[in-house]
C-alpha cells in the first residue's frame, strides 16, 4: 500500500466513523436556522493528480425480493413511474433479483422431482412460484430502464436441474441484459460452514457453466472469510465476487447510531477488493442497508439516511467497490422473506403517505402498481454518489474541526467533483478547500427540513456560501450535503 494510499484509508475512516454529536438533541431542533450558529473550522486539502479508483458507472444499483416477482406487474413496461426512478437514479444501473424468497422459489415450468423440503421455523414460509408471465414483462421492463440483470436461483432445494430451467427461462427472456447467476441467497444462514456451501454449491455451478450461464458469488451475509475462500477457489469461473451488508439488526437502529459509523466495515473491504485485484474480479454488494429485518422506522426512511447513504457508497467506492445494491420493495414482499405476514395500511391522509405505508421501511423508492412510486430521502443520497461515476477518486486530507464530517473528491478530465457531507446535528462546518488551478462552478445541496424528515427536494442547484479573500472556503450547513462542482482554471 502507498503512502497516500495509507492517508486515504485513514481519511475515510475519520469520515466514516466520528461520533454524532448531541445525538439526543432532536433532529428538528438541532436543523432549526440561527445566524449565530456554531460553525466548526474545517479544512480539506485534495490532491488533483492522486490516482485513486475510478467510480463503476454501476455503483447505484438496487435489490429486490424474487417473492416481487409474483406480481407480475411490477417489474414490468408498463411501471412507467418506477421506470423513470431507476433510469433518473442511473441509467447503467443493475437490478439483483434474489434474497430469502429465491430460495423457497421453484419455476413453474420445471415438471422433474424435487428433493423433500425440510420444514424450518425462521425466514419465509410460504414458497414463491414463478412464472414466465413475470419473466416476460421482467425483459421489457430492463429495456426500458437499460439495466442489467443478476438473478439469485434456488440453492436450498438441491435441485440443479431446476436451477439450469430457470436460468435458460431467465436467459431466453432477457437476453443480453443478464450480467450473472447466483446461486443461493446467504447460505452461512442454512449451511453449516463454507466447506459445506461449497459442496452444496459446485453441483450447482458444473451444471450451469455446462449450460453457459455467468456465474458470480457467493452473495453470502456477514462473512468476508467466505468471499475470500470463494474467491481464491472459484475467481476463474466468476464474473464478479459478492456479499451483503447492514449496519445492524432494525429493533437496534437509531439516527445517532446510522450516522455514527461502522468501526469495522472499511477494513474488511478494503480486504475483499484487495482479494478480487488478485483474481482480477470486481466486489459488490448485492444486498446492502442501513438494518436488516426491514429497516428501521424513522430512521432508514427519513432525511439521515439520504446523508449516511451518500458517505458509504463513497466510501466504498474509493476503496475500488464496484456496485452497491440497496435492498427494497414492497412491504408486503419484504416481510414475506422474513416469515412475517403484514400488510400496509393505506389509509392515510396524503398519497405520499400511502406510498410510504406500502414499502419496506428502508426501501429507497416507496409505492406499489397500484399508488405509484415515488423516491425517499434514501434515493437522493445515491444520486449524489452516483454523480461521480466515471470519476478518478482522489487523495485528501480532512481535518473535520470536531464536526461529524465527510468529504470526498472526484476527477473527470478537466472537472472536479467535491462531496462535502455534514452529519452533525449540532455544527454547520467552514470548511477550507485546498485544490491547486481548480475554481468553483456551481454547487448543488441535498438538504431537508429535518434529519427526521421524511421529504427531500434532492439535488437544488444552491448559490455556494463562501469567500476567496483568504483562500477558498465554503460553508457547509449542519445535516446536509453539498456537491461541489469544479472547473480547471486555464492560464
């Protein structure tokens, strides 16, 4: 590792993990506007000519449930409203079908004899059939939405011969749009160990590579010592490496503890890219958010989660990560993958609420076919960090000024691109910026009345706040985000 290789490892783990101040003040109180507010003295120094990683123009990408498919409504051409959301969100984007529901899913058009399915108590409980219907509208809906495709197949069955049908159904319909197979949705949640997955699963992968299916894998929970088995094992036979993340379990999540950070989830990363350099695969996260079981209430859905999402795709993506697939879907579908049966009340008083009622509370678009789509503060984060696809990430220094701050800055030939993210519910930041022949262009703020705050406007062009008397310095408002766009200066 380099020496500003070094730095930038420890710049994103003081961005990443400084603790929330006054975390227990309410997050509407501490957003309310003072002309005398406090502001902390920071400074970020960046390096134009770093040679960080370049941003995959697939970063921003979504998960779903294969239980959603049952509606084969959904994903189909005719979901006008979510079409124009993903392709708003990124239009090089890829959707992972898979989770819980992919293994209780069996293919209706699959007439051989399946081993006996042993009963278990926890996840879902009612199986999935599906069915080419859904298939079908699922290909138009990638056409219109031009994105890629990683389907999950069923491990837990011990049924290859069913895997390779659905794959060809799956293939046969959406053609060119199919990035990988996967197989089995967190398998350390059934299999004893890796030894055993891996028995389980190299059946499953002759069978499929015979019938010239992508692979990818092994889309395994919280565990890095999988992929990295997986990976020195099995590299040559994949197109990707992959695993899921969540900060924590829902009943556990908080505002304070979102923004505060993960200690460890930097480390273990950088470790799973530095694997996949070495067999020359890209890693994402095929299912990721902020907690697991559903997201948290008030947390996962609200403002704080536009910022905390914005500051780990970032993160993740200066360490080489190459997508991140943020989890969602209907809350009907999701809970269904948790074994629990409950249905959203629609009745509130605005539509906007009806929609919120409808989805997985960390879903990062709300809606059903029936009320429509409509994104969350969630979604607006991943616009942010998307904006730097293409980008080459660069070295800095932050020095936060005791502020829960980060900042992360991008290069694409003659443009620079500055994410300045303030999670401190107490301390607007002055921040000092130190980029050598670059001047500011415009800005855009992400911003919304409240850290609780269920509505953001997103992305607003803003008239930056700043001077240039003793250098370059811009302030950056408590619980919000600016995008910084800026231009070299040409003598």
């Amino acid at each position: 590792m380099t020496t500003f290789e070094s730095a930038r490892r420890n710049l994103l783990k003081a961005s990443l993990l400084l603790p929330v101040a006054g975390t227990f003040i309410t997050a509407r109180a501490a957003t309310s506007e003072s002309s005398n507010a406090a502001a902390a003295q920071a400074s970020f120094t960046v390096k134009p000519e770093g040679k960080g990683r370049i941003v995959s123009d697939s970063l921003a990408s979504l998960s779903y449930e294969t239980g959603q498919l049952a509606d084969p409504r959904f994903f189909s051409p005719d979901n006008h409203s979510l079409i124009a959301l993903l392709r708003e969100l990124n239009p090089n984007g890829v959707l992972r079908i898979g989770g819980n529901t992919s293994d209780i899913t069996t293919w209706s058009e699959y007439h051989g004899t399946l081993p006996a399915q042993p009963s278990h108590t926890t996840g879902p409980q009612h199986p999935v059939t599906l069915r080419p219907e859904s298939l079908r509208n699922l290909s138009g809906f990638l056409r219109a939405t031009g994105w890629k495709l990683v389907f999950g197949v069923n491990l837990r069955a011990g049924s290859p011969a069913m895997a390779v049908a659905l794959s060809h159904a799956v293939r046969d319909a959406v053609g060119d749009s199919l990035l990988a197979i996967q197989i089995g949705n967190e398998a350390n949640n059934y299999e004893k160990d890796y030894a055993d997955f891996d028995t389980a699963w190299q059946p499953y992968a002759r069978a499929l590579r015979a019938a010239g299916m992508p692979l990818a894998g092994p889309d395994t929970g919280a565990n890095t010592d999988w992929v990295i088995a997986y990976a020195r094992e099995h590299g040559a036979e994949n197109c990707f490496l992959s695993r899921h993340y969540y900060r924590d379990a829902a009943q556990r999540g908080s505002v304070g503890d979102l923004l505060g950070g993960d200690p460890g989830l930097l480390e273990y990363m950088e470790r799973l890219v530095d694997v996949g350099d070495e067999v020359h695969l890209p890693v994402r996260l095929t299912e990721a958010n902020s907690y697991y079981f559903g997201g948290r209430d008030g947390v996962s859905n609200v403002f704080a989660a536009a910022l905390w999402g914005a500051d780990f795709m970032l993160g993740l993506a200066s360490l080489g990560v190459s997508g991140i697939h943020f989890h969602g879907g209907t809350l009907t579908s999701v809970e269904a993958s948790l074994g629990r049966e409950v249905h959203a009340t629609t009745d509130a008083s605005s539509l906007s609420l009806q929609r919120d009622a409808a989805s997985a509370h960390y879903a990062p678009i709300a809606g059903d076919v029936a009320l429509g789509f409509q994104p969350r503060p969630l979604y607006h984060g991943m616009v942010l960090a998307q904006r730097f696809a293409g980008a080459r990430m660069l070295y800095g220094k932050l020095d936060t000024g005791g502020a829960n701050l980060a900042a992360y800055a991008g290069k694409r030939d003659d443009e620079m691109l500055l994410a300045l993210i303030n999670k401190d519910v107490l301390l607007d930041a002055d921040m000092s910026i130190d980029v050598e022949d670059f001047f500011i262009d415009s800005a855009e703020q992400l911003r919304a009345a409240s850290l609780d705050s269920r509505d953001t406007a997103g992305l607003v062009a803003t008239a930056w706040q700043g001077d240039t008397a003793q250098g370059l310095r811009i302030r950056v408002p408590r619980a919000s985000a600016l995008l910084v766009h800026m231009k070299k200066q040409h003598v």
